[in-house]
C-alpha cells in the first residue's frame, strides 16, 4: 500500500526499531494504511471453505504484492480468489486475475455440482469481470494460455498429495515472474495422504518462505529474485517472537471471518431448514384442505345418497297403498259380482218357480209340454252355474 511509510516499508529492516521508539503506545502503527487491507470486510461470506482463516492476508499480501498478473490454481466456491480479487478492486491495482479450477471437485474437496460454479459465476461477473477471468479447465489445460515469466502471485490450491503439489508448482513454475510470489494452502494438514507440508519444507530449502499454521496452514514463498519487497521482509524474519506475533495477529483476523462464515452457513442452513419445513408444512395444509374437500364432497354425495333411499322408499310406500286399494277394491267387485251372481240365480229360482207354476196351471187346462221361453231361463240357470245345459 503505498503511503507515507513505504519508503521504510521498502527499507524493511529500519522500520520496526525506529519506529517501536517513535510510537511508544502503538498508536502509529495502528493507524498505518499499511494494515488495512487486513481490516477489510471480504464480500463472499456465506460460502463454505477451509480459506476463511487467511483471508485478511489475502487482503494484505496482494495489497503489498501489486501483482501484474495473479494465478490460483484451485477455486472451488471462490473464498480466496474473492479476496485477491477485492484487494485488487479496493486497492486500484491493475491486476489481471485468472481462477482455474474444473469445478468438479477432487477426491479431496469432495465432487460437487454446476451449483457451486453458477453461483461463484454470477457473485464473479456482478464485480469483478473487468479484470478477472473463471478458466474452466484443468491446470496442465490452461498452461499454454500463460505467457512464461507472466504471473506474479500464483496460489496452489488443488489437489494436495505430494505428487500433486509438486506436479502443479513444477509445471507451472516457468511462468513464474522475476517478482513471483507462491502461496501453498494446507501445509499444515497432517492426515491421509495430504502431502502440502513435506514439499513446502522442500521448497523453503530453495526460497525465503513464511508458514502460517493456523487455517489448515498457508506457506508463503519469495520464489522470484525481485519478490516485493514486504514478502522479503515477511519471510525474512528470524525472530520467533516476531514470527509468533504476525502468526498470531493473522490467525486472530482470520478467525473472525471463519466464526462469521460459519455463523452465515449455519444461518443460510437453518434458512433452508425453515424454507423446507415452510414447504412441508404447505403441503401438509393443502393435504389437510384437500382432504376438508373429498370429506365436504363425501357428506354431500351421502346426503344425496339419503335423499334418494328416502325418496324410494316413499314410492314403495305409495306403491304398497295402491296395491292394497286395488286388492281392496278387486274384493270390492269380486264381492260385488258374487251379490250379481246370487241375485241372477234368485231370478233363476223365481224364474223357474214361475216356470213350474206355468206347467202345472197348463196340465191343469189339458196343455202340457214346455215353451221356447221355458227352455231358455232353463238354459240361463245352467249357464250362470257354469254348467253344460241338457239336451232337449
Ligand atoms: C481445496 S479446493 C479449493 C479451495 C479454494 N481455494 C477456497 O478458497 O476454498 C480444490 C479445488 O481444486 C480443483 N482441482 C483439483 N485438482 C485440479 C486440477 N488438476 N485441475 C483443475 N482443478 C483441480 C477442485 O475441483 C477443487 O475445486
């Protein structure tokens, strides 16, 4: 950062003993624009990464750094190439960014979906796009599209066995600038093959380096011969309490942003918790009035169902009415043509009464023998009691 201090910064070595006896109550050097970029507020809080810790020295480092070009080998949901890429922003560098990664994850990071690259894409091309670039492609791929002797800071975050780093530093190490600053994630992860540490400890046989061990640890490297001048100093410290305090002081800066960004993933989770719950808890309410419903539409077809049995039974009562007057009213006639029937074979009795008296008044005047008339009334008599008359 340049500032009224620079020139010391660029002295290095003079800084600290003139100015513990300038600034007696650390009041200066609180005030110094060269620590602000470790105070600043990163912009991708809320993603998941084991990064958050080293983030204010991302701020610092590229800060001081002014790198022309900047290479991060390993990006993932982009909490470190977020914190190069503000730095670059807030402090007007002129830097050209490039993030490679697959965005498919490793065996290591875990496989993840086109989510996580999307939403880094569209948190990236909102602020970043004038001078940054997202190359999708495996580290060997994007190797021809960089000029040797172009990158200035180069940060190895991919795949972390010992190969792999080794592999990554190696292959990409000729495009390394003169200024060449190289940060190594992880080289404090001592589990399963992670193997970050032993070629870091290779490597500062070679070059000026500083480890943090907080945040998984992050290894600095003065790769280039005309590395800035704040790295220099940085990796040049000698003094264990020296080195113990700017350890410290960053470890101190970057938990805050580890505790935040894990309040803001428990906070996004519990969101999405809520939004669920909010979801199932909709479904349950429209199961609820969906069941209200056929309950409504059962009640009503029930109802009708009752109507129309009641309606039936109705007609087959009115039915059984009219059969038992039509029974009452066939008796009715039956009786009727019975009282016909008795009263016919009465007039027949008289008739044939009559009939005799006639017979025996003629035989009385010497007139024997029977008339048409008599033959028929006889006849009658036999037909109303249903049987043959005889002959003659
Ligand atoms: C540990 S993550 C990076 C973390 C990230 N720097 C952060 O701030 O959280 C490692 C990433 O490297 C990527 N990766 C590993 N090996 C790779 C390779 N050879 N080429 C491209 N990407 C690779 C994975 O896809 C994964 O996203």
């Amino acid at each position: 950062m340049p500032g009224a201090d620079s020139a010391g910064r660029e002295r290095g070595e003079a800084v600290e003993s003139d100015g513990v006896a300038a600034d007696p109550f650390g009041l200066k050097a609180l005030l110094s624009p060269g620590i602000d970029p470790a105070f600043w507020v990163p912009e991708r809080i809320g993603v998941m990464s084991a990064w958050w810790a080293h983030v204010p020295f991302a701020f610092w480092l590229t800060t001081m750094a002014r790198p022309r070009v900047l290479v991060e080998l390993g990006t993932h949901n982009g909490a470190s190439y977020a914190a190069f890429c503000e730095a670059v922003l807030r402090g007007k560098l002129g830097t050209r960014c490039y993030a490679v990664d697959t965005w498919a994850g490793d065996e290591h990071a875990g496989a993840y979906g086109e989510q996580v690259y999307n939403d880094l894409r569209e948190f990236h091309d909102k602020r970043y796009v004038a001078f940054s670039e997202l190359v999708r492609s495996t580290f060997d791929e994007a190797l021809p599209f960089f000029l040797d002797g172009s990158v200035d800071l180069l940060h190895i975050d991919g795949y972390h066995t010992y190969e792999a780093v080794k592999h990554d530093f190696d292959s990409w190490r000729p495009k390394l600038s003169d200024r060449a600053v190289v940060l190594f994630h992880d080289t404090n992860v001592r589990k399963g093959d992670f193997g970050v540490y032993r070629f870091f400890a290779e490597l500062s046989q070679q070059f000026p380096t500083f480890e943090f061990q907080h945040g998984f640890g992050l290894g600095v490297a003065a790769v280039g011969p005309d590395a800035p001048a704040a790295v220099k100093q940085l990796c040049g410290l000698t003094s264990e309490a020296e080195i113990g305090t700017v350890r410290e002081r960053f470890a101190h800066l970057g938990a805050r942003w580890f505790a935040i960004s894990q309040d803001a993933l428990a906070l996004q989770n519990a969101h999405q918790w809520l939004a669920e719950a909010d979801r199932q808890l909709g479904e349950a309410q429209q199961r609820a009035i969906d069941a209200e419903a056929r309950l409504r539409s059962e009640q009503e077809a029930g109802r009708a169902r009752a109507k129309e049995v009641e309606a039936a039974r109705q007609q087959a009562a009115e039915a059984r009415r009219d059969a038992d007057a039509a029974r009452q009213e066939a008796r009715e006639a039956l009786r009727r043509a019975e009282e016909r029937a008795q009263e016919a074979a009465a007039a027949l009795q008289r008739a044939l009464d009559a009939e005799q008296e006639l017979a025996w008044r003629r035989s009385e005047m010497g007139q024997p023998g029977r008339g048409a008339a008599t033959h028929f009334v006889r006849d009658f008599g036999y037909r109303l009691r249903g049987r043959k008359p005889p002959a003659g």
